[in-house]
C-alpha cells in the first residue's frame, strides 16, 4: 500500500488550531497542487460534531474561494478535527490562514441560514444534518485560539 503523508504524522506532537502544508505535488503539465492540513481541534482530545462540521465545509468551501485564488476544494478529515484543503499553486501558508479567519469570522458573526449553501435534498447527499448554531459556536472556539502557522508550536497565532 502506497504510504500516506497524515498517518506517518505524529498526532500526539501537533497543537491545534494549526495550517500546515502537507506537500506540494506537480500535475502532467508542471502545474503545482498544494495540500494543507487546516486543523481546528487537538487530534484524539476532541473533535467537531457532524452536523457543525458539515455547516463549516459548506460554507468554506464558498467563503475560502472569496479570500484565495486557486481552491480546487475542501473536505472534512474523518476523525472530524479539520479539512484537507487543495489548491493550485504554493499559496503562502500565512495567505491560507488569513482566508480561514475571515471566513471563519464570518461563520462566526455574519452568515444566516438563508446564506448557507447546499443545504436541501437537491444540493446536498445528507441535508438534514447541519447546524449552524454549532458552526457559529466552533468557529468562535477556534478563532479565539488562535490558528497558528506552525503544527508543532503556537506560531503566528
């Protein structure tokens, strides 16, 4: 089996909130793709619930795009702790972390219901399990931790 990058990180060493570039990979044609780890809670001490989670990924996925050129997409890790979040290009890991606290800040203090994008059984594969309450109180924890620009200490914060 091929090795992948986050299962040989040591998730007991991490401090979340973090932004780290996992790697850069180059396409066919030279094109560069980024991969960062957007990790919003410490790994195996807690984790966002689903329907908060869900919330947070749908509107990043719109609110990011306003605040950084070249997101080809963000998606949940598994264990719920944070994103993976690919991108063409090497944007500067301090130029990610702006675009998430603006958009977390929005998520925060700005965004309604009615701005919450995919968020009907047309749009979505499971609709009916979001909740804005808990992407509005998350986004708030994380930002009044502070995201740092290093994994392993409290950088930038």
């Amino acid at each position: 089996m091929a090795e992948v990058e986050s299962f040989t990180l040591d998730h007991t060493a991490v401090l979340a909130p973090y932004i780290r570039r996992i790697a850069v990979e180059q396409g066919p044609h030279g094109d560069a793709i980024s991969n960062f780890d957007i990790r919003f809670v410490q790994p195996n001490e807690g984790e966002i619930p689903t329907a908060g989670l869900h919330t947070i990924e749908h509107l990043l996925a719109s609110l990011l795009r306003d605040h950084l050129n070249g997101v080809i997409d963000i998606s949940p890790f598994g264990c719920r702790t944070g994103f993976h979040l690919i991108t063409w290009g090497e944007p500067a890991v301090a130029d990610v972390a702006y675009a998430v606290r603006e958009s977390l800040a929005a998520i925060a203090t700005d965004i309604t219901w009615e701005q919450v994008p995919g968020v009907d059984e047309i749009s979505c594969g499971n609709y009916r399990d979001h909740s804005l309450h808990s992407a509005r109180e998350w986004s708030k924890r994380i930002l009044a931790q502070g995201i740092s620009l290093d994994a392993f200490s409290r950088v930038g914060v």
